[in-house]
C-alpha cells in the first residue's frame, strides 16, 4: 500500500523526476551529437584521403609522367633504333601502370562513397575528380598515340629492309646470274621468278600502306595532358618517310623492267624447249612412217581388188602422214624463227 507523503516531499519529488527526465533527454541528445560530429569527422578523413588521391595521381600525371613522355619523342630512322625505342616506352608504361592502378581505386572509391553528398566538400571533390579524368584520360591517349607511331614506323622499316633484300636476292640470282645453259631449267625457273615477284609485290603494298600511314600519323599535333599544343616538329622525319618511298617507287620500276624482260626471255626459252621436244617427237614420228612404209606399203596386188585394197590403204597413210607432218613441220619452223629473232638481241 502506497503511503502518503507530504505534500512538500512530493512537489520535490515531482521536480527531481523532471530535473532526472531533462538530464536523460540531454544525454541522448548529446550521444546523437557525438555520433554525427564522429560521421562527420570519418567522412571528412574519408574525403580529405580521396582529395589527396586525386591531388596524387593529377599532379603525378602533369609534373613527373609529362617529363618522362617528353623524352621520348624521334621516332627511329632503322629497325635498331625503332626497336630500341618501343623498349623505352615499355619501360614508360611499366611505369605509368601503378598510378592507373591507383586512379581506378580511386575512382570505385569515389563512386561507391556512402556519406553526405551534398555537402560543399563532396561537390569539390566530384569537381577534382573530373579534372583528374580528364588529365588522365588525356595522357593516356597520348601515351597510346606515342606506341601506335613506334609500332608502325617500326613494322615500316622492317618492311623497307625486307623488299630492298629481297629485291636484291632475286635480282642477283633468278636475273642477272640465271644463264639459261640448260633450256630444261627455264620453266622451274620462270615459276620461281613470278613467285618471288608475287611476293614482292605484297611487301611492296605493304610498305607504301605503313610509310603513308606513319606520315599521316607524325602530321597530327601533339597536345600535353591539359591539351595545349608541345609544337613536336616531325618534318624531318616525314621528309625521309617520303624520300623512302619515292626510292622504293624507283626501285620497283627498275626492278620491275628487268624482271618482265627475264620472264620474257624464260617463257621464249620454255617454248623453244618445248618445241625441240615436239620436233624430236616429228622426226620420230617420221622415222615410224617410213618404218611402216616400207614394211606395209612395198607389195603391188596380183589382182584388181588386192591393188584397190592397197590403195585406199595407201590414200588412209598419205591423209594421215599429212596432218601431223604438217603440225610438227610448222613446230619447227617456229622454232627456227625464235631463235633467229633471240640471235638478233
């Protein structure tokens, strides 16, 4: 049973619940407050990392990675020095990746952040984070731009020193040293020269396709990572692209003249052969004939029919003796014609 007390004790005791209720009331108050000033002070710490970041990776982009790529800026005037400088720029890619790696982090980090993203700090950060995009993005496509050219001057140089020698090889041994002292030869021979030119006619394409492409490509001017222009003068090495393929228009045209009169003088030589071999087959062709003749056509009949017989037989062999001599004789008329025509040159 509850007992009544005064009732000054109980308007105490009344205040004392209000004093204890106001006290519990501002210590929760005063726990939101500490767990918002702790989240804001994490998120801070959070965006103060991202800012340093992104400060990081801009300013190693503008300061250390431009200095490196503005080292690296001929081109190559051989396969030696092409090769050379494609292991350079590997070496500059090994480089570079360790920050891009970092970049990518920073941009999950960025995209994936959980606090306030309204606040001032937030927008600033989303501000820095573009122009990091950008400076990066820029660079990038440089440092791309700069690997395309090395590959392709490097593929054209090879391609230039792989016609000059192959030109030279087979000019020296299927033209100039190719004496046709044994006729059989001249069909392998003549095979073996129209595939050599087939060949060097793919080189060829292919060396006019990258050296046009490699000018086009030194043509182009090369902006820094905040796109303003370096003012990289390529012209020389554009000049001696160009010089390279008017030689090896030259060439070709050189070359060319002196293969076509090899294969014309192969395909005479292959015909001769194969007019020899079918005069060797008339002559044989005769000898049988003859043969024949006197051993099938030297009896005359005893009676009317015997020497009717015999001569539609003979009338058969002459048709037939007429036709082939006539093709083998015309055989080696040709024959003679070119050789007088080859004992003119």
């Amino acid at each position: 049973m509850k007992r009544n007390l005064p009732l000054d004790l109980n308007c105490e005791r009344s205040r004392i619940e209000l004093r204890l209720n106001d006290i519990e009331r501002r210590q929760t108050e005063l726990r939101n407050l500490w767990l918002e000033l702790m989240q804001i002070v994490r998120e801070g710490r959070e965006l103060s990392s991202l800012e340093e970041g992104v400060a990081f990776v801009t300013n190693w982009i503008l300061n250390t990675a431009e200095q490196l790529l503005n080292r690296q800026h001929t081109i190559g005037c051989d396969v030696k020095a092409c090769e050379q400088l494609r292991t350079a720029h590997n070496v500059l890619e090994m480089e570079c990746r360790e920050t891009y790696g970092f970049y990518g982090e920073l941009l999950y980090k960025i995209d994936t952040y959980n606090g306030c993203k309204d606040g001032l700090a937030y927008r600033d950060l989303i501000s820095q984070r573009d122009f990091m995009q950008f400076v990066c993005r820029s660079f990038a496509s440089r440092l791309e731009r700069r690997r395309n050219i090395l590959i392709t001057s490097l593929r054209f140089y090879r391609l230039v020193n792989e016609y000059f020698e192959r030109t030279t090889q087979v000019f020296e041994s299927l033209v100039m040293d190719n004496k046709m002292e044994d006729f059989t030869k001249a069909a392998a021979s003549l095979k073996k020269l129209k595939d050599s030119q087939q060949s060097l006619v793919s080189i060829e394409r292919e060396l006019i396709k990258e050296g046009e492409k490699l000018s086009d490509m030194l043509s182009m001017p090369v902006k820094d990572a905040l796109g303003r222009d370096l003012h990289i003068d390529y012209s020389d090495d554009i000049c001696n692209v160009r010089e390279i393929l008017e030689t090896t228009l030259a060439r070709r045209k050189i070359f060319s003249d002196s293969v076509e009169l090899q294969k014309l003088t192969l395909e005479q030589v292959t015909h001769i052969q194969a007019y020899e071999e079918d005069s060797r087959m008339a002559i044989k062709w005769l000898d049988d004939l003859y043969n024949v003749m006197i051993r099938c056509h030297t009896h005359v009949g005893c009676n009317i029919y015997e020497i009717q017989v015999q001569k539609d037989e003979l009338q058969t062999f002459q048709k037939t003796g007429k036709v082939s001599s006539a093709e083998h004789i015309a055989y080696i008329y040709i024959y003679i014609y070119i050789c007088i025509v080859l004992s003119l040159w």
